[in-house]
C-alpha cells in the first residue's frame, strides 16, 4: 500500500502517455502496451498486457525495465503478480480514500486472483472489523473464495445469484470481473453512500451518469469513455492525496473510481523489487564485462 500511495502521490513528476490499445480480429482480444518514464526511480520501462478468452489465464503480461540514465535493459518481468498486487492495492487505496466510514457490507463480482488480493489488503487495513463479503455466484469461484479465507472469524460470507442482489445494500462494490457486454445492474440497484470499483471498467457505465462523484487514476485513459462529457463531478484520485480536490463529501454521495491501470503503478513495483533483488542476491558475471546478471 505504501508503494502506492507515492506512486499516487507523486504522479505529477513523471512521463505517463496514455496506454495504446490494439485489438486483433479475435472476438475478446486485446494487446496493451504502457509506458512510462519515473525520473526520481531513474527507471523506464513499458508493460505489455494481452488478453485471449480462451487462453489460461485469459490475461497475460510481460514488464520491461531500463535504466534511465544510461538507457540499458535491466529486466525482464513477468507481469501477472505484480499486476494482480498493484491493481488490488490501488483498489484498496481508493476504497480507504473514498469509501464512507465505518463500511462494513461489501459486495464482490469477479472472484480470482486480484479479488483476493483485495481482500487480503482490506483485511490487513481494517484488522478485527466485521465484514459481510457477498459474493456473486460464478462456478465455483465464490466457495472456492470463500474456503480462502474461511479462517477469518471476522468475515461473514454470502452467496448471491444476481448482480443486483450483490449490489443492492452493499457500501462497497469491487469488479474483478474482466468482461461485460453491457451494464449489469439497473440505477435503483446502487444506494446512496455506495462507493463502486470497477476494476477493468466495463459494466457500470450507467453510474457515471448519474453518480454525485467521478473519480479516475488517469484523465487521459478516461476521456474516451462515452459519458465523460456528461460527469457531475470529476477529479483525478492524485488530485484528492495532493489536497487539489476533495474526496467524499457526505455519507449519501454515490462515488465510482475508475483505476483503469496506469503503468506507473507496474513499473514502480517491478523497479522496487528489481532492487530488492539486487541488494539480497550475488550479483553474477557471466563473462561479457558489460552484461550482469542477477539470481
């Protein structure tokens, strides 16, 4: 979380295009490359994501490091932890900044690997708060979630067979889900005081209609959003950590946060740790004076 919370904070100090999106002739398919530019990690470096429906995991993804100040590759990443961690602790940032106090009903859509990290931040960052988790029914991913953390006598877990009835009633609405061909729930279905995650963006459009706030990681990822015009309220999340903006008002404004992923929270993470790497293992030479390894 504190990785980032100073990426978040410190957003203003690097080079950040927007993502390039490519989509082949194939039904659910993306390539996403990400760049970015971090003066004060003296680190660059690009994420690539791929997505394939019928591939296992259906995302994928690869990260690039270089050395800024002298323009050699460091490092050649593989992106799924490190992408499951960063969009989970920036969810999880979002829903510490956003959320209405004392938030305890929470409804759950989309239960793989990021869902759980989310709810190992939630349950590191609210240690002994109760938690009703409802759980949208999807196979057998939300017993399989459930039997996760079944340790945990502060939670209590419920089985719900629509997305309305996971929605309804629940404070906080966290979508892990990759994929919706339209919007899941109907207005009536979002409460006053719901704070809504929609982790990869689909599903949820309507609310930015006629939600009292928007919030987003990256202006320019969001610009193209068909609603973007017609949004009551808009800032980014760096704006409400650096006090230019203000974050929830009162307890009955309904808020949805947009962290459609920024590489900088990836290449942050892969950088930090790349110098974890680098100050535990023996550093290796393989017998060219300029190529070093690391183990």
């Amino acid at each position: 979380m504190g990785w980032t919370g100073d990426a978040i904070s410190r957003k203003d100090e690097v080079i950040l295009p927007p993502k390039i999106s490519m989509k082949p002739d194939v039904p659910g398919c993306f390539y996403n490359s990400m760049p970015v530019i971090i003066p004060y990690l003296n680190v660059a470096g690009v994420k690539e994501v791929t997505r394939y429906p019928k591939r296992d995991p259906s995302l994928d993804s690869e990260i690039l490091l270089y050395d800024l100040s002298t323009g050699d590759a460091l490092a050649l990443l593989d992106g799924n932890w490190i992408t499951a961690m960063r969009t989970a602790a920036a969810a999880v940032h979002s829903i510490k900044l956003l959320a209405k106090d004392g938030f305890c009903e929470i409804g759950m859509i989309g239960l793989g690997n990021i869902q759980r990290a989310v709810m190992m931040f939630l349950l590191s960052l609210y240690p002994g708060r109760r938690f009703k988790i409802k759980l949208f029914r999807y196979k057998d991913q939300h017993e399989q979630f459930a039997n996760r953390f079944s340790d945990y006598e502060d939670l209590e877990f419920v089985y719900c067979d629509s997305y309305d009835e996971t929605v309804k009633g629940s404070e906080v609405v966290i979508s892990c889900a990759t994929y919706f061909a339209e919007n899941i729930c109907d207005d009536a279905s979002f409460d006053e005081g719901v704070l809504v995650v929609p982790v990869h963006t689909r599903g949820f459009a309507n609310c930015d209609r006629f939600f009292d706030r928007v919030f987003a990681d990256d202006t320019a990822q969001v610009k193209s959003f068909s609603s973007f015009g017609e949004w009551k309220n808009y800032a980014e999340v760096a704006d409400v950590v650096c006090g230019r903006a203000s974050g929830r008002k009162h307890e009955r404004e309904r808020i949805i946060v947009y962290n459609v992923g920024i590489s900088l929270h990836d290449i942050y993470f892969a950088k930090k740790i790349y110098d974890l790497c680098a100050d535990k293992c023996p550093e290796i030479d393989l017998g060219s004076p300029d190529k070093k390894f690391w183990i």
